[in-house]
C-alpha cells in the first residue's frame, strides 16, 4: 500500500520537512484584500459584487507524494 501526504497553505516547514511535503498553496493575501474590499462595500451600503471571487491556488508538488522520488 501507498499514501501521499499533502499539506494546506503551503507553510515553510512544509519544504524542509524530509521528504518535503507536497501544498496547496492559498493567495492569502489576496483573500484578505478582497475580504476587506467586500467588507468596505458592505459597510457603505453596497453589496459586495460579485458576492464569490476565485481568488484561485497554486499545487506545490514535493516528494511526499512524488512516487519516483522515494
């Protein structure tokens, strides 16, 4: 049997871990802008527009679930 670890948010610890550990890495700073602009509009009266923004994420992809380096 085999099993693949994978993290969230792509912490540094995550890279000098051994083997490294394989993230999903969040825009975090893009979610507490936009979280900010959301609330502004919300504080003023508007709505926020559009009420779910993707703000996307990145796969890092480390040893801890890359097959042919173990």
């Amino acid at each position: 049997n085999e099993i693949g670890i994978c993290g969230f948010n792509d912490l540094e610890m995550m890279a000098v871990a051994n083997p490294g550990i394989s993230s999903v890495h969040t825009h975090r700073l893009q979610i507490g802008q936009q979280a900010m602009s959301m609330m502004d509009a919300a504080l003023t009266g508007s709505g926020p527009d559009p009420s779910v923004i993707d703000v996307g994420f990145d796969m890092i992809a480390r040893q801890s679930t890359n097959r042919a380096a173990r």
